[in-house]
C-alpha cells in the first residue's frame, strides 16, 4: 500500500492544481468581518465583533477521499490576532461534516494567535460514507487581522485503502475457535509459572506474550536490541509456550517493540524510513515461525505492536506488516496472524486500514477510548486538594460515553468485520486502577467484545500497578495490594466463560 500526495486538480479531486477553482465562489459564503478578494481570504475584526465566527465557508464535497487519511494545508499570516480565551478557538482552519447515521465530524487547525506567518495543516480519517462537508477558513471569538492565501491549499491523501471488496479466507479449524479471553503478559519474569497457576485459577485462556525492550534500544542500540531479541526467542518463548500447554492457556507471540522503533518522530522515522530495520523486522518473523509454528500452545504471530506512523516515509504499517505475513506464510501456511491498525491500534482507523489476501489473518485493535479517561494521572496531591477523578459513565470531548458511545465508537471495526468477513481481535484495554467507574468501563468494553465475539486480552497482567486487578487505592501513587476489587470481580466473572 502505498503514499499519495496530490495536489488539487490532479488524481484525488476534480478540480484544477491551485485550490481557488476547488473553493468556487457560488459554494462560497462570506461570514462577518471578511472578504474573498481573488485567491485569499481577508479577515479583519475589531473587538467590538471578536464574538462568533469571521471569514469564508465552503461547501466541499468528500467522496473522492473517503477511506483514506486526507491533510489539508494552507498558509496563513496574522496581525495582532487576540489570544482566544479557550484553545480552540483563534484560528479555525476546519472540516466538519455529518455522516447519515448523524456522527458529527470535526478537524482542524486552531488556537494560533499574535502575529504570525506560518502554514496550518491537519489531519482527518475521512469516513466511507462521508459526502458534503463544509471546509472554513475563519477565525473564532478573537480580534485582529488573518489572511489565508488560497493558491497554497493543498491535499495530501495517505494510506488509500485497498482490497477494498475482498473476503476474509479462514480454515475450518480458525473459524471453529471459540472466543478466548486472557491478559496481556508482564514484561519481566515472563516464564514464572507462579503466574500461569493464578492465571488457570482465573480461568484465562489466552496469554499475549509481550517481546518489549527499551524503546531506545529499537532505535538507537540495534546490538543490544537484537541481544534481547535472540534472549526472548531462545530462552523465553519456548518456556512460555511449554506453561501455556502445560496449564491450557494458548499464546499469542506479540513483537511488542519492532526494530528502529514503533512510531515516527519528528526526526526519526523509526522502522518506516529503514530497510535495515524492515528487514530484520521480517528476519526475527522468520526465525519464530520456523522455531514455533508447531508448538500445541500457539496461537498466533502478533505482527506489530502499536504502529504509530503520521507522516510519508518509506514504508507504511500495513506494508511492513504484509512483507512480514508473507514471509510467515511461506514457512507456516496455517496458523492465525494478527495485523495491527494505525496510529497504535486504534479503532478509528480501520476504515482505511487494508484486508490482506492471505488466509487466516485477524485484525488487531487496543481500546483506550475515552483516553482522557484512560490515561489522565491522578495523585495523592490531586486527591488532597480535591481535584475529582475523572469519572465513567461520563462527557468527554463533548459527547456522552456510556455503553452505547462504547458501541458508537467501535462502529468502523464492525463495519470492517462485516465488509470483509473478517476476525478481530482486541489485543489491548485498560483504565487506571484508581478511577471512578473503572468496573464499569471495563464491563461496558467487554460487553460489546461479547456481542461481537470478538478474542480479547486485559492489559496487564502483573506489568504495572496501575493497570493490575491486584491493586486498588484512591490515587496511582496509593495503590495497595487487592484480593478482591470491582475491576477485578469483573474480569473474572468474564474469565469464567471460558469454561462453557
């Protein structure tokens, strides 16, 4: 799968390269202190109008870009442009349209004030059924000056999906596998069988089995990287395998941390930009399925943990992934390979992520949705000056979140399952131990994995405090160890339907 980068005018949008013919003026409307005066766009404001909206809407249409990830650009000087009283407002370079089931979509470039001369971009997965949209160059509850040079808006779409009518191809033997439940390993002392006897009290049966290095190691240190690897696939993996049978919990081999790094930085692209990296990546794959393929315990090859690439490199997740499932298939023809999502798994971007036409892949999602609920840091100090825990049921960015916004927010990973016929499989989901509502929210996720029939694993088992069912307290720093919690009571109660 590869990059496209097209201007306005070329392959993406039938318009010509420029952008001032793709915003034409009879789908233009002018909005408060602002003029269209050729190929920009003049906004100035005094304070005594600074409330609302200034500038130019217009009517775009999205069709052509739906399941892909779309960047808009343009540039942008400012004078004097007040400084909003909340971050997103200022500038309000935006997309936002309504899909047919009324799921509001919003992207955009705001907050930016002062004087300035700069070009702002963003991003948005555009939904498979996206078609009218509204694109606004304006600014928001501020005074002062802002010009939008129209001749440099650009397109860029990224990751166009592909396959796009294909099937999902399963073994009779895949296809009969009844849903398993389990936990994702700790990262150290994987081979303690301490941990497997718990582990088979609670009735788990699946165990995702993390390879996890140092991040620096990865990019930085490939000797040591590789050190560690040759440890784990040597001296771990097949003790883990030999519990796995031996107290009947299947295990998923996960390449926690990939070689050169998971993620794309600011200055370093990680495994995308290094054919070095690829190809030890698809080497280690080769090893482990040669070395594993036939252990009774194994349940399937987790490609890659967590992509997380937001900008062109040289190669893409998805390519990676697949030059690695190829080369597993030559060597094991059979046994479940798992394909992680982008952007760390994330459900929101699987309707652009790609089925691939080997047999017996499973796609991979991590579910930490709402993340400001999941991963908001709450201490004793937050605790002593009476800050409130963020709570669930609950608002967050806007919208409800309950059990339904937990089906609402799911709905692109079901609608990739039902287009392609295909398995999912939920590699990740947690909140702090700490939270209000945490057992609810674990219920809610399980509930809907439940419905779906979807194999799942609780992160983590024995990793860290916060994420353990064997700590609660009123704050993470005040984690004590727990027999018996609400987080806990539910993940056990679903534990135990691994026995029907």
């Amino acid at each position: 799968m590869k990059w496209f980068s097209l201007l306005l005018g070329l392959a993406l949008l039938p318009v010509c390269a420029g952008g001032e013919q793709f915003l034409k003026p009879e789908n233009a409307r002018v909005i408060g202190c602002a003029v269209r005066k050729g190929k920009e766009v003049l906004i100035n404001v005094p304070p005594e109008k600074a409330a609302g909206l200034n500038g130019v809407i217009y009517k775009v249409d999205l069709t052509p870009c739906r399941n892909s990830v779309v960047t808009f650009s343009v540039d942008a000087q400012a004078d004097h442009l007040t400084k909003p009283e909340q971050r997103h407002f200022g500038t309000k370079f935006m997309l936002l349209y309504t899909t047919p089931d009324g799921q509001k979509h919003y992207a955009e470039s705001n907050g930016h004030y002062g004087t300035f001369a700069k070009k702002l971009t963003f991003s948005h997965t555009v939904s498979p059924d996206a078609a009218e949209a509204e694109l606004r160059f304006v600014v928001q509850n501020v005074s002062g000056k802002l010009r939008y040079d129209l001749s440099t808006f650009r397109i860029v779409t990224s990751f166009q999906k592909c396959n796009i009518g294909y099937q999902c191809e399963y073994s009779d033997a895949v296809k009969a596998r009844p849903v398993h439940r389990g936990v994702v390993s700790p990262i150290h002392d994987q081979a303690n069988e301490e941990n497997f006897r718990v582990l088979q009290q609670w009735n788990v049966n699946l165990l995702r089995l993390q390879l996890n290095v140092a991040a620096d190691w990865a990019r930085n240190k490939p000797e040591l990287y590789n050190r560690a690897m040759d440890d784990k696939i040597e001296n771990v993996i097949p003790k883990v395998l030999d519990l796995g049978q031996k107290y009947g919990i299947k295990v998923i081999i996960d390449l926690h941390m990939v070689p050169g790094g998971n993620d794309t930085q600011k200055n370093s692209p990680g495994i995308f930009g290094s054919d070095e990296a690829v190809t030890r990546f698809v080497a280690l794959w080769e090893r482990m399925a040669t070395k594993f393929k036939d252990h009774p315990a194994l349940y399937g090859y987790g490609l890659f943990n967590e992509p997380r690439q937001n900008y062109p490199t040289k190669y893409d997740y998805w390519e990676i992934q697949h030059k690695a499932a190829q080369a597993i298939r030559r060597i094991d023809p059979e046994t479940p390979i798992y394909v992680a999502s982008n952007l760390r798994s994330s459900q929101y971007t699987f309707d652009y992520l790609s089925p691939m036409k080997l047999k017996n892949i499973i796609y991979e999602v991590h579910c930490y949705d709402p993340f400001a609920y999941t991963h908001t840091p709450y201490s004793k100090r937050d605790r002593e000056a009476g800050k409130p825990r963020p709570t669930y049921p609950g608002t967050f960015y806007g919208a409800p979140w309950n059990l339904e916004g937990v089906r609402n927010r799911l709905k692109a990973v079901k609608r990739f399952a039902r287009d392609h016929q295909a398995k999912i499989y939920v590699g990740e989901f947690s909140t702090r131990a700490c939270l209000d509502g945490a057992d609810q929210f674990l219920r809610d996720y399980i509930t809907v994995f439940e419905e779906n029939q979807w194999d799942w694993t609780y992160h983590a088992f024995r990793e860290a405090k916060i994420w353990s069912l064997e700590y609660a307290g009123p704050s993470d720093d005040e984690l004590e160890p727990s027999q018996d919690n609400p987080r806990k009571r539910v993940l056990l109660e679903a534990f135990r339907k691994n026995r029907s």
